[in-house]
C-alpha cells in the first residue's frame, strides 16, 4: 500500500467541509488502508482524509493499547453524539509541523460513524483517544488545532510557519543551482 503525500498547512484542501462518504465500496476500503500505512509511516495516532488531499470524511486512530499494542479505528462520516468535561493538553499536527500548542478539548467523547463493513458503531473515548477523535473530526470540518487556540498565538504561527516555508522555498532555489 502506498504512503501518500501529507498536505501541509495553508493548503486548502485542510481548510474546507469534507463530503460525506455514501458508498464504502472498494475505492473507499483501499483509500482507508493508505491512510492507516500513511499515519504509521508518518508516525501520528491519528490522520483524516483530507490530510492526503481527499475531501472526504474519514479517518484514522491508533492510540495503541496501554501494552503497546496496534489498535486501529477507521471510522466513516464520524460524529460526535456526546461530549463533557474539558481539559487543557498540548497538541499537533502532522499538517503544521513544528508546532505544538495547549489547546481545550472535551474530556470523554462519545463518538457514531459507520465502519469498512458499514456497520454503525459507537465508540467512548477518554484520554489521549478523545483528544484525538476531536482532532480529526475538527480536520474534516477544516479546522486545524491552530484554529483554536487565542488569536494572538495563531499571529505568532502564522508568522513561523511563513517563515519555515520560505525557508524550505530558499533551500529548494539553493539546490536548483547544484550541477
Ligand atoms: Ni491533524
């Protein structure tokens, strides 16, 4: 299975309302395997479609079990039906590297999406889990954690990350001049 091509903020791809997802045939099976090999490959616990440039909703978790274990979660047209509680942690995205803030989140959601046998399931989450489900439904929603977080700190990222992708441009003119 190929390792797809992680898109990276301001795409727009990142910033827009993915479409629900209306057959899980063979196409929607094997786009859900490359996103799984793409997140562990990446490593991340969690990637949603349009994170490798399909606008479509579904997504993936691995939190691992607390022996350490492969756990993985693919989950169509997830919702969430419940939420409580809130909690201040520190989080990332494999979209904006290098950046990591404090964001509010939910503590314990309860999450419904249908899965690759389109059954429809019911998942609690606490924990980093939670976190995660919130994330990634956030990213088909085209919300990125920077998205929450006081508008002061979005200036001072936005202001690195112009600067980390001029960089990365400056590097790239560098190495168009090596023969
Ligand atoms: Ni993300």
């Amino acid at each position: 299975m190929p390792v797809a091509k992680i898109r990276i903020y301001p795409d727009p791809v990142l910033q827009t309302r993915a479409a629900e997802i209306e057959k899980i045939d063979e196409r929607v099976v094997r786009l859900a395997a490359d996103m799984a090999e793409t997140m562990y490959a990446a490593p991340g616990v969690g990637l949603a479609a349009p994170q490798i440039g399909v606008s479509e909703r579904l997504i993936v978790l691995d939190v691992k079990t607390p022996e350490g274990e492969k756990e993985l979660i693919t989950l169509i047209n997830p919702e969430i039906i419940e939420a409580e509680g809130r909690i201040v942690e520190e989080e990332g995205c494999l979209s904006v590297p290098e950046i990591r803030e404090n964001v509010a989140r939910a503590e314990r959601v309860l999450v419904r999406g249908l899965d690759l046998d389109e059954q429809q399931r019911e998942i609690e989450a606490a924990g980093l889990l939670a976190r995660a489900f919130q994330h990634e439904i956030d990213h088909l929603d085209g919300i990125l954690f920077i998205d929450r977080i006081s508008r002061l700190k979005r200036g001072i990222i936005q202001r690195k990350i112009r600067k980390l992708i001029q960089e990365a441009q400056a590097a790239q003119d560098d190495g168009s001049r090596l023969f």
